[in-house]
C-alpha cells in the first residue's frame, strides 16, 4: 500500500488574527453561535413595531432554546454566555436581553444555589415559563442595606409573604410583563422572621401566566427605552403567599424549617451569593458590546471601500476610504477594537483561574473595570463607524442605529459603569503603597516609541502618576472628613482606574503578540498595538514629559509616530476586519455592507425600470 503524505496548509493571516481576536478556540466556542445567527429566524426582519419586534425576540429566544443539546449546560458555562452575548447583541439587541436574564441571572442562580436536582427545574428548560431577576428597586437600586422589599415568615404556614411596602421599593426595570409568555422570577427580599431580620435572600415565584399577572403580582410596563425594546417593567407584590420552598439555600446548607441562621457577615455572604451571577454578567456585557463594535466597525471599512467619491481636478472617483479624514478614525478604532476583544478575554480569563481570595478579588476587580471601559470604548467605536457611514446608517435597514442605542443599555446593566469605576478607584487607593510617587520609582530606562515595551512601561507609569495625585489630594483632606477626602480624590483616581484598563488591554496585546509566528500576522498585530498605546501616550503626554518619562523630542515625534501608524493599519482594514468572522449572512443583511448598497433602494416602479427597451 503507498501512503502519500500532504502537509496541512498552516493557518492564513486572517485565521491567525481570528484566533488573537476570539481565542485559540474560537471554533469550538463560537462556531455553533455563528451557524446560528445564519439561519433564517435570525435574519433581519423588514421593519415592524416595538410590540412585533419583543414578540419576534421572545420567539427567538424560544428557537435558540430549541438549539441547544442542554439550556443548563449552557447556563452553567461562562464562556458560552459571553459568546452568546457576543453573537447575538449586533444582531438582536431585545433577544440579547431577554436571553442574558433568562440563561445567566435566572438559571444561572438557581444552578448557583443547588438546585439542580433538588427542584424541577423542567418548566424553565423547556420555556414553558421564560425566567428573570428582581433585584433592582426605583429608589434604592441594588443597595441590599437600603432594600425594602420584604418577605416574611408565616410559621403557621411554613412559607413567606411578599410584599411591597411604598412606591420607591417596587423592583424596576425586570421584563415581569405576559409578553413572551409565563413567566418565574427570582425576587431579591429581606427576610424577616419573629421579627428579625435575616438579610436579602432569592424567592422563585411565579409572576405571570400567558395573559396576565398572578393574584397579588402587579406589573406594570414602564415607558419606552431607547433602543431595542423589551418588557422593562415596575413589578410590586402585595401580601403573596409563598411555599417554604420558594426561598433559595446557598448549595452547601439549608435552614431548618421554622429556623434561620444569620451568624456573623452572614448577611452579606448570602447577599453575594444571591447576586454572584453579575460577575458573568458583566464579562458577558463586555463581550457583547466587543462584538457590536466589531460588527459596526467591519460595516463602515466595507461601506468605505465601495462608496465611491468623486476625484479632486478631474480624477477618476476613488473610495471614500482613500482620504486620510475618513480612513484614519476608523484605523484608530480598530486598534481599539482588537484591544477591547483582548481585554474581555484577559478577565474572563483571569476570573475562571482564581484559586484564591485574594486572587478573586483581583480578578472580579479586572472583570468590573473592564466591563466599564470595554462599554463605553464600544460605544466611542459604534458611534463613530455610524458617522463614517453617514445618513445611510442612520436607516434601521442597515443594522447600526439599534446598536448606537443598545450599548447605551450594556453602559448600565449589570452595574453602572462610574459606579464600577468608583468601587475600583477607592480599593486601589486603599492597596496603593503610601507616600511617595511610584511613578518616579518605576521610572522606564530611555526608550524607543517603536519598543512595545517602552510604551508598555509608559502605561504604567500613567496610572501611577493618577494615583498618585489622587493620594495626596486625599491626605490634604481632614482625616475625620471621610466623604471629604474620598471627594478630593475621586478625580485623579478615576483616571487612574482609566489608566490601570489601558495597561491591562496593553499587556493583553503584548501576551497575544507572543503567541503568533513570525510573518504578516505578528506584524499587524504589533501595528495594533503600537498605535493603540502611542495614542494613549500621546493623550497623556504632558505628565510623562512633566516626569521625566518622555523627552521633548520624544514628544514632538509623536504625532508623526501615529500618523505612520494609521496609515499601516487603514491599509490593512480590510483584512483585519475579515479576521472578526462575522457571517455573510449577517452582512448581506445590512445593505451599505455590500458593494450594491443603492439597489436596496431601487423602485421597480421607477421611470428606469419602466420604459420601453431602447427609449431615452
């Protein structure tokens, strides 16, 4: 028998950047959402009211439910979620929505909570009862302290009693309405028992049958969001009973019946345990709004290359993508694009390998301050694509207004961005080394702007020198003044917590880097990331020089620096935004992303398409 042998093509440009955009294992973890978004129930619709366009999501929701081999398996998977989140947000931000609340928050927690095999957990797998989460309270957000909603122990009954006491603690913004079909709820309430108070548990109860809200369950629709709709809704309860069983146990324990246990920092251990799915949340908002910024920014370079603009003195016409003004903010946004998509993925990472508490902490704190600066670069991206575009992306038709306004939402979901940023800011200053300047301490040796290391030492020192200012500001304060120096320091820390997103974005790149062979791959990716610092170095300029950092000549070069850079990467564009791997069928959705954008708007009726053959 003769074997011949044939060596495997290695990997082309486009795969290997594919592979530093989505991971190594990118097909495993995101070809079956691709395959997905393909199909015809996911295609773009034409047009429809907000009412049409819930129901057409909540229909969706119950088809990619039919998909999955296991909507427990993938509840309990984080990456799948992100990538769900990652795939379905450019292309249903309501069904993105309406999923994330169903698979993570709802069977997420009860998976969190041991109830897995405790619990018929089969209405909810099979939706015939669609999940959400209530939390969130009108006037007093996700503060367990302040919360007001109660559930009380009935002993004669064995069970609890919900209910709502005043206006401002009504649950806010839950999609509790019938659309979509019946609907449970994991309902965040303190439970009170003889009196005492035993902290904010979870409660599965049921909300709403296909029509209309249960006996002591009110519901309410809120007013229109901006963007995609969903069944954002006021939701109270009004003395509900509940079965004893309907209060969740942390998996390890149970209480017995007619007995609660609050020991010492119980209180505060349950309440993270009821809310301990915001933290996938947050990785998933991270990466959906790192794939609505891809889908954006792919769109406007392919509209760029076929929108074609008249010459200058009689030229022949030339792509709008030929002139620096247009080509340069889109090759800028595509170094922060890569960055974004590496960030996620860093957190993500980091979170799933914490071994320790020490370890978690860091790691949640990464997830945090990454889902913030992740949410609001996205939005920087996606608005600017949209202009690129012109008033041809300012049409429904072409995919992106429902994504300028989508992201506005993963900007406040799962955790207002300031506030994570605060959270961040006050424990890295309480971490941070008093006295002296670090920044000074860790001064680079002389470098070059081209050296990813140099800029990288660059970086670092920018969050220290924020942090810095933030502690002496802080010391200038009365000691006894909490709230006074926490305000004399927000500031500068706050841009330090800034600072410490594009350090850890520039290390990602630098570690993504490594991993590729030499050739064309490694090279655009060191474009990338060389522009991606040297504008960041280049915002923050004056401190580095006032430093020491950065000499004046190195300061005036710049400008230049960048500029060669954007022009390396626009050249590029194209094939880096190949290497996000969005579907055709998804593209060829949008009209401007094709080559024949106009004929979409062709009129068959038109005096062109009416006139006989040959007539003028």
């Amino acid at each position: 028998m003769t074997v011949t042998l044939t060596d495997t093509a290695p990997p082309s440009t486009t795969e290997l950047l594919t592979g530093v955009v989505l991971g190594p294992e990118y097909r495993r973890e995101h070809g079956f959402w691709q395959r997905l978004i393909s199909t015809e129930p996911f295609r773009r619709p034409a047009g429809g009211t907000p009412e049409e366009r819930l129901d057409l999501a909540y229909d969706r929701l119950r088809i990619l439910n039919l998909s999955l081999d296991s909507g427990a398996r993938l509840a309990a998977d984080p990456r799948a979620l992100a990538a769900l989140h990652a795939w379905l947000g450019p292309v249903d931000p309501a069904l993105t929505t309406v999923a994330g609340i169903h698979y993570n928050l709802f069977l997420g927690s009860l998976l969190d909570h041991g109830c897995a095999g405790r619990r018929d957990l089969s209405d909810y797998l099979s939706m015939r009862r669609i999940g959400t989460f209530l939390c969130t309270e009108v006037a007093h957000g996700n503060n367990a302290a302040a919360m007001e909603t109660t559930a009380t122990y009935d002993r004669e009954r064995d069970g609890f009693v919900l209910h709502t006491p005043n206006p401002g603690a009504q649950k806010f913004m839950p999609n509790t309405s019938p659309a979509g079909g019946a609907k449970s709820g994991l309902v965040a309430a303190r439970l009170v028992a003889d009196g005492s108070d035993h902290g904010v548990r979870l409660f599965l109860v049921p909300l709403t049958d296909d029509a209309q809200a249960l006996p002591g369950v009110r519901v309410r629709r809120l007013p229109a969001r901006m963007g995609s709709p969903v069944d954002h809704c006021l939701t109270s309860f009004d003395r509900l009973f509940v079965a004893r069983d309907a209060l969740l146990g942390p998996a390890e324990e149970g209480d017995a019946p007619g007995e609660f246990r609050t020991g010492p920092g119980d209180r505060r251990r349950r309440f993270l345990t009821s809310i301990g799915r915001v933290t996938p949340g947050r990785i998933s908002m991270s990466a959906c709004a790192a794939g609505s910024a891809r889908a954006t920014l792919a769109v406007a370079v392919r509209y760029g290359g076929h929108r074609m603009i008249s010459g200058s003195r009689g030229a022949p016409p030339v792509p709008v993508n030929a002139h620096r003004t247009h080509h340069g903010p889109l090759a800028s946004a595509m170094a922060m694009v890569f960055a974004m998509s590496l960030l996620y993925r860093r957190a993500q990472e980091r979170w799933e390998a914490c071994t320790d508490e020490r370890a978690r902490t860091d790691a949640v704190r990464l997830v945090d301050v990454a889902k913030a600066w992740i949410t609001w670069r996205a939005r920087d991206v996606i608005v600017e694509s949209r202009e690129r575009c012109g008033a041809q992306a300012l049409l429904e038709n072409n995919g992106m207004t429902e994504l300028v306004t989508g992201v506005e939402g993963a900007i406040t979901a799962e955790g207002d961005n300031i506030a994570l940023y605060a959270k961040a800011a006050a424990d890295m200053l309480l971490a941070a080394e008093p006295g002296g300047d670090a920044a000074r301490d860790r001064a680079p040796h002389p470098g070059d702007l081209s050296d990813p290391y140099f800029l990288g030492r660059l970086l670092t020192s920018v969050q220290d020198i924020w942090f810095a200012r933030a502690r002496t500001r802080a010391l200038r304060a009365p000691e006894a003044d909490t709230l006074g120096r926490w305000n004399a320091a927000s500031g500068p820390a706050l841009r330090g917590v800034e600072a410490y997103a594009y350090r850890q974005a520039a290390e990602a790149y630098a570690e993504a880097r490594a991993t590729l062979p030499d050739g064309a791959a490694r090279d655009r990716l060191g474009e990338l990331e060389r522009l991606f610092a040297l504008e960041w170095v280049s915002r923050n300029s004056g401190d580095l020089l006032a430093a020491g950092l950065l000499s004046a000549s190195q300061v005036d070069a710049l400008p230049e620096a960048v500029e060669e850079l954007l022009t390396a990467v626009a050249a590029h564009a194209p094939e880096l935004a190949d290497s996000f791997a969005l579907p055709e069928a998804l593209l060829a959705d949008w009209p401007i992303a094709g080559p024949g954008y106009a004929d979409a708007y062709d009129d068959p009726g038109g005096p062109w398409n009416t006139r006989p053959a040959g007539a003028r």
